[in-house]
C-alpha cells in the first residue's frame, strides 16, 4: 500500500552572483534604515536632503505619523498607523512595545540562532502559524563574535487562519 504522504524533493537555489549578493546586501541595509525610522514614528522621506539648523525633531521630517494606542497585550502596548499610498490601498502598520530587563548580550541569546540548524521551536515561539521554514540563501551568515548582523532570504509556509483559505508560502528578505 502506497503512503498518502507527498515526497518532498529537495529544492536546489541557484548560486547567486556577487553583484546579486551586494545589491540584496544593499537592499537589506536601506530596509534596516527605514524601519528604525518607522519604528521610531518618523515619516519616510524620498529626499536624501537633511537641514543643517533644526529647531525640533519634529522639523526632520515632512509628515509626522500618528501611532495610535490599540491593546495591551501584557507588558506589550500595541499601536498601530494608517500610512497613505499613492499607488495602493492605505495600509495599517502596527507596532509594540515592551521593556526587556537585560544586557544585551542575554537578548541576543534569547533570539540566537544556528544557521547550521535553524531554531524552528524560536519560530513557533514568536509565529506560531509558521509550518515549516528553510533559509535558501545566506548573504551576510550571522556569526555572534563577528557582527550581529544576519542577511538571507528564507521561504516559509504559514498556516491560514481560516477553514476556506489554504495555507500560505512567502520567500522574503530576512535581516
């Protein structure tokens, strides 16, 4: 009797060039920089162009964002922002935020993990819809006596929140 159980077939990633590499190298950097400004409730600008005498914080930025408090989840505040597109629907950001009592040593060790064998009970700790994840490339490997830094691109499945809609795959950036 056959098993119902589909084979899996390993997936092979074509080799990626170094001009590949130093452009998603380059990518994941700008990407860090708008979320620390995101994050931080600063307003993308398009504009590299900076005012040498500013009066306020408030006067780097062209458009200030409005985080709104949603939830508290525990010790988590939950805020979320509704940022207008030109070409799509405005979309919903949310944010939380928590005080974590450590060094910053203990914190990276919370979130370490051994890209030999990827840490999936981390992942089902923090996302617990994942099903299953694999990281197809690394650019930049995280090594902790070097940098903290990683830079890959992973594939994931998660699992739909609901009955009609089937599970989901996303290939992204992971930094």
């Amino acid at each position: 009797m056959k098993s119902k159980q589909p084979k899996w077939k390993k997936f092979h990633c074509p080799p990626l060039s170094s001009s590949r590499k130093e452009q998603i190298t380059h990518e994941a950097n700008r990407a860090c920089d708008e979320l620390l400004r995101f994050s931080a409730g600063e307003a993308f600008s398009s504009s590299s162009s900076t005012s040498s005498s500013l009066d306020s914080d408030e006067d780097q930025f062209q458009d200030g964002l409005k985080w709104e408090y949603t939830e508290q989840l525990e010790s988590i505040r939950v805020e979320k922002v509704k940022v207008k597109s030109e070409t799509k629907k405005s979309v919903y950001y949310f944010r939380g935020i928590t005080q974590v009592e450590g060094t910053i040593e203990e914190v990276m060790e919370l979130y370490h993990v051994d890209m030999a064998h990827p840490n999936l009970q981390l992942e089902k700790k923090l996302s617990p819809d994942i099903l299953h994840s694999v990281v197809l490339y690394e650019i930049l490997p995280y090594r902790p006596e070097e940098s903290t830094v990683l830079i890959g691109i992973r594939w994931s499945a998660v699992r739909s929140p609901y009955v009609m809609v089937r599970n989901r795959d996303y290939c992204y950036l992971e930094i």
